[in-house]
C-alpha cells in the first residue's frame, strides 16, 4: 500500500514517523523548510511525554510531486487549506484512493466534498498536542490516532500494534469528531493565555473560561440532538464541572489531565507566534455558527473568537474581558 501524508507539519510528521516505524511504505508532502529540518537532521525524531524517543526517515519527502499516485493519503492541513489544495489532492489519487481528513473543527470539507468523484473520503482525529522544534515532534498529551475503520485503516492499525503502538478505529465519526471539538476548545484560549497547556489548567480563572465555552458546546450539541464521544475519564457533560473545581480540589480530581508534557501548548498558539491565519472560524467559530443556527447564545466562545482575531492582527489582548465574559454566564 502506497501511503502519503499530505501537508505534513507537525502532527503530519508524527504521524508518518509512526507510519513508518511500523514498517509501512510512507511519503511525506511538506514544504521544504521542513523536508530540509528533516533531512539535515538524519530523520524524523520523534519522542512523546512517556519516553517514547525515535528517530524514523519515511521512503520519501516530497515537496513537489510530480505523477504519483497513492493507494491512501492522510490529509493533515489546516482547514482553511483544503480548497486551495485540492488540485493536488486529485492529482495525487484516483477513483481507488482514499483520503483521511485530519482537520480539527468542523465545516471545512463540505466546501470540496463534492469534488472527489469516486474516491473514498473519510475522517481521523488527532485527540493530543504535538509541538515541533525543528525536525523534533514532541507528543505532549496524552490520546492516540483515531480513524474512521475502513479495510485500509484495519491494515494500518494492525500493523500499528504490531511494532508497539496503537491506534482507535471507529464506525461513526461525527459523534467522534464533535466530541473532539469539546476539547479543541482550549486550543484558542491556550493562545490567548500565553502560556504552557499545563500552567493554564493550574489556572482557575482560565479553567472557569473553557468550562464556560464547552457548556456552550454542550448546548449546541443537545439542541442539535447530538451525542459526543467521550475522550477523557469521565463524560463530556462532567468536563467542564471538573474544571470549575477549586484548585486543590481540581489537582486531585483531574491528576489526569495535569499529567502532560510542562512545555506543550496548542497548534493554534504555534499558528499565532508564527503570525500564520488561525483555524479559529473551523473551532469556537463554529460554535458561535451552529449556535446561532440553533438559538443557542455562544457569548464567551464569541470572546475567544474576537481575542484570538485581534491576535492575528497583531495587537494586545486583555485576558480579564474572557473572564467577565465566563462570569456572566
């Protein structure tokens, strides 16, 4: 099986690195910045907050292909880039292709969906933090790949847990994926803060922040009759209970969530430092979105939207309109 990973940044170099540890014919498509990180650095090193430290080159790193075709591709770009990248992703398959989108949020492959012909579409998840310092990708969080099961997934994930690794496999995808955006919501209070993933949760009044924009979320789901997958210890509804604990009590509670890598923050704060377009509009974007589409008010996912496109313009933010805003709720 021909495999590539298309857009590989720093989930998709983790990804093909796994790939390619478990023995499968990988090809990375990234930009050259990256094909030359990794390169001059002998490999792909990636390493994880458990110990995991490996250093993997794929078959290939490509930067402009030219004529292949492969049997899968992991599409792992930032949703507001998929339209532009279509004509590649056509060029790269065909009617016996398949593709897997690993964008977070949602909204973004409706745009293009009608485009693929015959080939298969499907989703997967990234449910943990991976940060990049050159061609190091360092998993921070704890969770695992999550891909829709397909007969071309089942062949990855038994070949996955065959080297020591381990990947989810699910039948039903949305319930997967808007649970997943329960989490995503911190990804843009994250790059407000300023601050490491770990040193916020230790944050009571940004926990009461996030608490506040998942119940929105929560509200939303419940108006549009949908049931969330659940991806920590306890259910999505107890989530934001537990954030909203005092300190000494949420340290006991929530030992779990706390037991990340002190260093790692979002994508989006990666985004932000790097003055790159955010895939805000895809995340607390699309909550505001759907709230309004289902008469639900979304005041403090609205504040985290405004915060993090006054980020993007380059100006200040005040961390105290986000928690007035959560104080109202």
């Amino acid at each position: 099986m021909r495999i590539a990973v298309f857009g590989a940044g720093s989930t998709g170099c983790y990804l093909g690195a796994l790939l390619s540890a478990a023995g499968l014919r990988v090809s990375l498509i990234c930009r050259a910045r990256i094909k030359d990180a990794i390169v001059n650095n002998g490999g792909i090193h990636i390493s994880d907050y458990q110990g995991l430290d490996k250093t993997l080159m794929p078959k290939e790193l490509l930067t402009e292909p030219q004529g292949q075709r492969f049997d899968m591709v992991f599409v792992t770009l930032k949703c507001h880039q998929l339209q532009t990248a279509l004509p590649q992703l056509l060029a790269l398959t065909d009617e016996h292709s398949e593709l897997v989108f690993m964008q977070n949020g949602l909204g973004s492959f409706e745009a293009i969906k009608n485009q693929f012909g015959a080939r298969s579409c499907v989703f997967g998840i990234t449910p943990f933090n991976v940060l990049q310092q050159g061609a190091h990708f360092h998993k921070g969080t704890e969770g695992e790949f999550v891909f829709a099961k397909t007969v071309r997934t089942e062949q990855i994930a038994k070949a996955l847990r065959e080297h020591g690794f381990n990947c989810q496999l699910e039948a039903q995808m949305e319930s997967v994926i808007y649970g997943k955006l329960l989490l995503n919501l911190n990804n843009a209070l994250n790059a407000v803060a300023d601050m490491p993933i770990k040193k916020e949760l230790e944050n009571k009044a940004l926990r009461h922040v996030l608490a506040a924009a998942m119940r929105e979320w929560l509200g939303v789901c419940k108006a549009m009759n949908i049931e969330l997958a659940q991806f920590t210890k306890v259910k999505p509804a107890l989530v934001p209970v537990i954030l909203s604990l005092p300190n000494w009590l949420f340290k006991r509670v929530a030992s779990a969530m706390l037991d990340i890598d002190p260093k790692a923050r979002s994508s989006m704060w990666e985004d932000i430092q790097a003055g790159r377009k955010t895939e805000i509009a895809y995340l607390n974007g699309a909550v505001v979105a759907l709230g309004e589409r289902y008469g639900v008010e979304t005041p403090v996912n609205q504040a985290i939207v405004a915060c993090i496109e006054k980020r993007e313009r380059g100006s200040e933010v005040d961390l105290a309109d986000l928690v007035q805003a959560a104080r109202q709720k």
